[in-house]
C-alpha cells in the first residue's frame, strides 16, 4: 500500500512538472520595446517630420510573435512654392513574426531571432494645408487657399524581415526593415495629406526602417 502510494506521488508530481513545462513552452514572455531608429530620424529631419514609437511583443513557443505597435507622429513641411502642410496625430500597427530558424532536436533554444513577418496599420488625423494657388481654367486667375481641419482615415500593410539579439540577460536590441503599401486610396481631387503619420509620405509604398531596445518580463 505505501509502495502505491509512494508510485502514485510521483506520477502526480511528474504530471504537473510536464503540464508547467508546456505552459513555459507555449508561452516564453513579453518583451516591451522603444523604436530608436524614430528619433535619430526626427532630428536629421530637424523638425520636417518627426515620429514615436513602441510596441509589446509576445513570444508563443519561440516560433510566433504577435506585436501591437502603437505611437505619435507629425510633419510640418513648406515646399518652394511656399506651400505649408501639418499635421500630427497618432497611429497603430498589430500583427505577427515567424521564426525563420529551424529548431533542432534536443538543442538548446535560443534568444535571437531571425523573423519574417506582416503588419497591418491605420492611422486617423487631422492636417492642415495652406497657401495652395488655385486657377481658373476658364478665366485663367489664380488665387490662394487655405484647407484647415481636414481629416484622413488611412490603412496599410507592412511586409517585415527583421533580427533581435539578447545584448544582456533579458536585454534586447534589434533592426527590421518594412515594405509599406497604402490600402486606402485618394479620391479624384481630393487635397490629399502629403504625410500620414506611422506610414510616412504619402505614396502607394514606402520603405522604413526601425532599430529597436526592449526588455523581455
């Protein structure tokens, strides 16, 4: 009877090693991260444009890691025609990495990471843009004109390659470059935002590039 006993604990105890075991696999932590890349880029532009930006990672089985992206940017820009555009506002991005490393059997794991993966971002702001010269195309006169308070809803897909490094115990640093595309068009002469914040300029793609520091809980 004891010697059961005995056998039955044991059983018991190697059962919840393997049930905490597969919670640790399946998920490996959070990592809260600051894009630096934003603010080395906000003062060459000295002004011209200018973002912030951070996200939360999570590290499911050290295979899939889905990531909310969320931050602040702006642009005030004055062209040579002396037109000004501004504008600010926040924006979002959600979605996932995969690994691009193949694990192998009874290896230990790693904390770097080789990723592919995708985004979906939006952004609504206001803009303002002023001193557009207008003409006639009848009467040939032109004149001056100021859109204040105009609002743009605008999405776009991110297509990412990107690699991270454990510098320090729970330290990460890490670059990824982006392949944007705008989803939402401009309508037929609509006076159209010249910069969409978390996007950049306004075109059908745009290349970025984001050097982050993050801290894995």
């Amino acid at each position: 009877m004891m010697l059961s006993l005995v056998v039955y604990s044991a059983q018991a105890q190697d059962k919840n090693r393997d049930s905490i075991q597969a919670k640790t696999n399946w998920l490996n932590g959070i990592t809260l991260q600051a894009d630096l890349a934003s603010l080395v880029s906000s003062a060459i532009d000295n002004g011209e444009s200018y973002s912030l930006e951070g996200g939360a990672l999570i590290n499911i089985k050290n295979k899939y890691y889905p990531i909310v992206e969320i931050g602040f940017a702006g642009a005030d820009k004055t062209t040579a025609e002396n037109i000004n555009f501004k504008t600010n506002g926040l924006f979002g991005r959600m979605g996932v990495d995969f690994s691009l490393k193949k694990s192998k059997p009874n290896a230990k794991v790693s904390n770097n990471l080789v990723s592919a993966g995708v985004r979906l971002g939006m952004s609504n702001f206001a803009y303002n843009i002023n001193n557009i010269v207008i003409t006639d195309d009848y009467w040939k006169n032109s004149e001056s004109k100021d859109f204040n308070n105009m609002t743009s809803t605008n999405l776009w897909y991110e297509l990412v390659f990107g690699v991270r490094v454990e510098v320090i115990k729970n330290i990460y640093m890490g670059w990824s470059i982006r392949n944007k595309h705008l989803i939402t068009k401009n309508a037929a002469g609509e006076v159209f935002p010249w910069y969409i914040p978390g996007y950049g300029k306004n075109a059908t793609s745009n290349w970025g590039i984001n050097y982050s520091l993050g801290y894995k809980f």
